[in-house]
C-alpha cells in the first residue's frame, strides 16, 4: 500500500505557487517536496474518503521541478510502472511573458486500453498524448509540452456508466432498482473517479501537467437543467435529491477545489473550515458539504462555480452552463443574473486573447441553433398549450438544450463578445475564441462582419474518448451542417424570431475522432491542432498521435467574408 487511492493531480499553477491534490487511503499528513523545500497538509475526510490539497508556495517562476509527494512519512510518489517507463512528475511554474500554450477537450469514458476497449470506444487521445509527454512513443520529439490542460465536461459519466461501474454498483445495490444503472451515491461517484483517473498513463500525465475543469450535464445526468419541465420530472423521482447532492459535493472535492488559485480558495466557505480545523482527530466534511450541495442546487445564486485565470497576456473565463440555468419560461436563460454580472465584468479586454470556456458550444451550426431558438419559442407557448408539449417533447427528446435554446442568456454574451472584440471594454484582443466540447464533434467556426478588431471564434474538440457510432456521425453531420440550415432559416421566420447580434460560418470541420486540442499564441494570433491517438499494429497499449486538423486564427483585418473549409481569409488560415 503506499497510502494514495488517487493522485497526485496538479491542479491550479502560476508563476510561483501550485496546488497538489490527492485522495489517500487513511487519515494521514500528505507532504510534497520541490527540490529542497516541503510543504504539508492533513487530510479531510467526506463519506469516509480522505483528501488533501497541498499549496506549494514561493516557486521559482518559469522551472521545471521533479517532485515528490509522502503520506505519513512513507514516499506514495512517484510510483514505478511496470512495463511502463514514465519520467519523474514535475511542477512546471509559468513563465512570465511565455506565449500560452493550452490543451483543452471534453467527454472521455473509463475503460480499458486493450484491442476490445479500442474497438468499442475508440483510443483514448488523453493517454496518447500521455505516452507522448512521457516520451513512451516515437513522436514524442514532435509534441510540445502545454502549459495546462482544460476540461470541459464530462470527465465522468454518471449516467452512461461502464461494465467496471456496473460491477461495483452491483456490489453495492439491485441493478433493478432506481437508479438502476445510473450513480446514487457519493460512494459511487468516488468509484467513478478512481476508475477515471487511475490508468496509469493518464494518471502519470495529470500529476504533472496542470489541469482547470468545469462539468457538463453527464458529471450528473443527461439533459441536466434542460427546462423546468426536466427538472420537475427528476424532482418528482425519490432518487433524484441524493444524485444531484453527491454529484455536487463530488465535483467541489474532486474537480472544483483544484481550479481555484489560493486566494479564491481562501475566500471559499468550505475551505475556510478546512484550513481552519485544529485538534487531534481528521475534519469531517461530510454533513457540510452535503448541505452546502444541496442548497447550491436549490439556490444556484448562493455559489459560482465559474472561474478565471490571467494566463501570459492571455484571460481564461470559465463559465457554468449547467447549474446556473434560470429555467422559468418567460425569462429563460443559460445563466442567473448573478452570473450574467459576473460575466459582464470579466468580458474585457487589454488582453492578448480573450479565452471562453463554455461546455456547451456557443455557435452551434447557424441552422441547428436557429432550430434550437425555435423549439425554445414553440415549448414556450409561441403556439398555444399543444405546441409547447410538442416543443418541450422536441427539446428533450432532440437534446436542444444548447445557448440557442435560451435566447436570452445567448444575447447578452453576444453582446459581450461583440463589445470587446470592437474595442469597447478596454483595448481590443486579438481574438475573441469560445472553447467547447459536448457534441462529440469537433469543428472550428467565426462569427463575420465584425468591424476591424478581434475575431470571434468557436473551437470545439470532443470527445477525447467517446466517439459517436459511425451512422451516428454521417446523420449529425447532414443534420447539423446540412438540413438543419435551411429548416433552422424557416423555423426562425415562422416564429417571427429577433435576428442574432451577428451570423457566423464554419471554417473547419466537422471530424468525429478521439481527440484533444491545442492552443498556442504565435505572432499570427492563435495556432490550434486537434491530436488522435492510432494504434500501430497490435500495440493497443501504446497509440501514437496523429493530427487530425491545424489552422491558424488571426484578428479580424476587415469586413469579413464567408469563411469556408480550406479558406485563408480574413485572418483564418488552414495549415
């Protein structure tokens, strides 16, 4: 035993500080050593599982360092790998005025990497790009290392769980009883978890490389916050009030906690208690934190689970759009007036990029948010009581539940991205970019006839590991870049609906691959390559990478024309 269940993860980083979390076996002192120096924290516990987050302070900005983490005296870390020769985990502090270079991507399922995992779920391009870092592979000269990694959403499937999950809950309770084969509990959210971050290339990879995250609907269910006739119905379950409370409380221990600098962190209501705790016997966070997600559920307004980070010239904005929904159909929208504020206040410039991470994507297709914007309209009683069951049936049952479907919120934000792109909330960035996931699918799209300034860009790259099936992705690509165009442009006059801020077009994509993306700042503006992982004959375990799509995205130098796949105009170049 060496007293970690799991972790480490390195979690928020800046020039001179880093956070490392773990999750332990027992109660015990988790101590981290950076070259010369340690630092130490003790464990908290929730629901009998034991965490600790380890602030190192006073770095070095700019260095590489290995590292070393002891629970109770005794050395948990690094651990050796057979079969599997992976370098020492460092913390890499940032590097003053070093152009950014972001890895981001969404959805990934948790099973295994033999022919018969690959087979159903595809490779996984998290641990392909994790044999790459470690040097494992032959491309590992080719790659460079990111500063960071963001997730955005669906580390964990709640809902849609695997065979090993199954297993456990079936240990546990009757697969026939609710939630069958869904999570219950946070026992099984932990499970979760440790299935999620325990392969031990992904884990090498996630103790080293710094990692920011926010959740989509699967870190809870499917469909999560749709409307208010969704949520009426998982409220009326007797299952429903215990998984949003353990998915809540899960997410702030396991995801959420890592993302906040330590100044955010002091300032957190749970952390304070953490920090604050003295006496001989381990903290135990249980009931709190189990009240605090419940009332979070119920009172949205009361916690932000949105963040920022000021990243080499560059501003990262986080954005919730899932738990601060407003769902009441006559002033729906994708987020409360508090986060709207606090959204407000961060969509600036006198930046170099101005980053938007978003879980869902914020351009859709021009047709399918059109369409969206329809069913919104229609569920809404645009048509009377019949349509509004029609469209409520059309938005849960066709997933329309996208920043299209709450106008109100997609205006606002618009708004927003327009402003600063015009130079009116301080100096122009280069871009303004959207960083997504959810739709398993990837493509790039810019908004055009932007006056001279930033360009508006959407970026999506999903899944990481989680492919659609392949009749699946030919009917998503005809109905998102085909159909949906002109039925959304129909749609959208039969409701008499206001037009967008502004139109866009897709430049790159659609491609349906496991994979994960890069951002870099170059001179030109934002370089950005979407990376998959191939086997090479029967080597399962050691999938190289392979690019899938690289382009170029550079400010706006004009009235933009239509952007399309292959173009290089209005600062939009494919490599």
């Amino acid at each position: 035993m060496t007293g970690l269940r799991l972790g480490p993860l390195v979690r928020h980083v800046d020039t001179t500080t880093a956070s490392v979390w773990v999750e332990t076996e027992t109660t015990a002192t988790v101590t981290v050593t950076v070259g010369e120096r340690s630092w130490s924290a003790r464990t908290f516990a929730v629901h009998g599982h034991h965490f600790a987050l380890v602030e190192c302070t006073g770095l070095e900005p700019g260095t590489t360092t290995p590292y070393t983490v002891d629970v109770d005296g005794e050395r948990a870390w690094p651990q050796p790998v057979e079969g599997l020769d992976l370098p020492d985990p460092v913390i890499a502090t940032l590097k003053p005025g070093k152009p950014l270079r972001l890895a981001f991507g969404s959805c990934r399922t948790s099973v295994g990497h033999d022919e018969a995992g690959n087979k159903e779920h595809g490779v996984d391009a998290l641990r392909a790009y994790a044999l790459a870092m470690a040097g494992v592979t032959a491309d590992a000269d080719t790659l460079p290392w990111p500063d960071m990694v963001l997730f955005l959403g669906d580390q964990v499937y709640a809902d849609e769980t695997t065979d090993a999950m199954q297993e456990f809950i079936a240990s546990r309770r009757s697969l026939d009883e609710p939630p069958g084969t869904e999570l219950k509990d946070f026992e099984e959210y932990a499970h979760l978890y440790l299935l999620a971050w325990s392969d031990p290339a992904n884990r090498w990879l996630l103790s080293t490389l710094p990692s920011a995250m926010i959740f989509d609907d699967h870190d809870v269910r499917d469909d999560w916050n749709t409307s208010a006739r969704w949520r009426a119905q998982m409220n009326a379950t007797d299952w429903w009030h215990g998984r949003i409370v353990a998915g809540l409380a899960s997410y702030w221990v396991y995801q959420h906690l890592g993302n906040l600098s330590p100044d955010e962190r002091a300032e957190d209501e749970l952390w304070q208690q953490v920090v604050a705790h003295e006496g001989p016997d381990e903290l135990d966070l249980t009931e709190v934190l189990d009240a605090f997600a419940d009332r979070v559920d119920r009172e949205p307004a009361s916690y932000r689970w949105s963040f920022s980070r000021e990243l080499g010239g560059c501003r990262l904005v986080v954005v919730d759009s899932r738990a601060a929904r407003v769902l009441d159909e006559d002033h729906r929208s994708m987020l409360d007036d508090h986060e709207l504020a606090w959204l407000d206040d961060h969509m600036r410039g006198d930046c170099e990029h101005l980053l938007v991470g978003t879980s869902l994507p914020f351009l859709l297709p021009e047709g399918l948010h059109h369409l969206e914007s329809f069913s919104e309209a229609l569920a809404g009683g645009a048509w009377g009581r019949r349509g509004a069951r029609v469209g409520e049936w059309l938005r849960q049952t066709g997933d329309l539940e996208h920043w299209g479907a709450f106008q109100h919120g997609f205006r606002e934000v618009a708004q927003m991205a327009l402003e600063v792109a015009r130079g009116e909330r301080g100096r122009a960035p280069r871009t303004v970019t959207f960083l997504s996931g959810d739709v398993h699918h990837s493509y790039v799209s810019r908004v055009r006839d932007v006056a001279p300034g930033s360009a508006i860009v959407q970026a999506v790259c999903s899944p990481i590991r989680n492919p659609l099936p392949r009749k699946v992705r030919f009917a998503t690509a005809v109905l998102s870049y085909g159909i949906a165009g002109p039925m959304g442009a129909i749609a959208a006059r039969s409701a008499k609906l206001p037009p967008a801020p502004f139109r866009w077009s897709r430049v790159r994509g659609p491609w349906f691959d496991n994979n994960l993306a890069t951002l870099e700042v170059v001179p030109e503006g934002l370089e950005m390559w979407w990376k998959r992982g191939v086997v090479a004959g029967d080597r399962h375990d050691r999938p190289q990478l392979e690019e899938v799509a690289r382009l170029v995205v550079g400010p706006a130098s004009g009235a933009d024309r239509e952007g399309t796949e292959g173009t290089e105009d209005a600062g939009l170049t494919a490599r």
